[in-house]
C-alpha cells in the first residue's frame, strides 16, 4: 500500500515540477486508493519479505522491502536523481495511512475520479464496482492538482 501511494506523489510532484510524467503507466482511482496496476500485479505474486527489483518503463528501481528502506535508483538525468532524492527524504518517512489520508483528500486526484461514479449504487457484481479498476486518474488533473500547492492556491 505505501509503495503505491509513494508512487503516486512521486508522479503528482514530478507533473508539478517538471511537466511531464516521471513513469508512463497510468495510475488509476481503485476502491481504497490510487494503484499503478502493474507495478500491482508484479508485487502481488512475490514473497512478502523478498526485494523489489522491477523495471517501471524506462526507470530501473531496486528497492529493499516492503518496510521500505532506502532504495537504490538509477534514472536516466541527475535532475531525476535529484528530485528523487529530495522526494524520497521527503515522503518515505511517513505512514502508510498518512499517505491515505493525503491521497484520499477532497478535491484531490484519486477522490475526484473515484467519486465519478459515488450516486451509483455500488455491489460487487454492479457494472460501476467490475470497471471501477478501469479508472485512469488523467495526468492534466494530477499536474494541475499538485501545481496548485506550488502556487498557493490550494
């Protein structure tokens, strides 16, 4: 769960900063939380306690555990590495359901999309819960999300 969330202020900030994606797989609005779907699935089939090395389409990232601990990353400019870097410093610290109540914000990204469907009456087998993984959380509305807090006008 933190991994994911770590992921999706990585892209929000990076949107900010830089404007353009710092990966290219979509993050999409899932039930209880914005998920990278393949980065999701990649996860889900190993060992609990054994080390993330995964390719993120074009940044190589290898990682310790799911505790966390600091990662090695190589990225294609030292900007990247660099923004990672202060990233990293920035976010690992925090508690996984500090990330969730920051991702889950009203008005944020994730909250936004999630909510699309929110008069829908949601069951398992309702059309709205089988697509609700479907849900892409548009990169416009992550770099206009989190610019907003470089600006001020959040």
């Amino acid at each position: 769960m933190k991994l994911q969330k770590l992921l999706y202020f990585a892209q929000g900030w990076h949107l900010a900063y830089f404007d353009f994606p710092l990966f290219e797989d979509p993050i999409e609005a899932w039930k209880y939380g914005p998920v990278v779907s393949s980065v999701y699935f990649a996860l889900s089939s190993r060992k609990k306690k054994g080390v993330i090395t995964d390719t993120i389409r074009g940044y190589f990232v290898r990682g310790t555990d799911y505790a966390l601990g600091t990662p090695e990353m190589e990225f294609h400019n030292d900007d990247i590495g660099d923004f990672m870097t202060s990233f990293w410093n920035s976010y690992s610290k925090k508690s996984a359901w500090e990330l969730v109540a920051t991702s889950h914000a009203k008005g944020s990204p994730w909250e936004r999309v999630a909510n699309l469907s929110e008069s829908a009456e949601v069951g398992e087998d309702s059309e709205w819960y089988l697509s609700y993984v479907d849900r892409v959380i548009p990169v416009e509305l992550m770099r206009t999300y989190f610019k907003s807090f470089l600006s001020g006008d959040s």
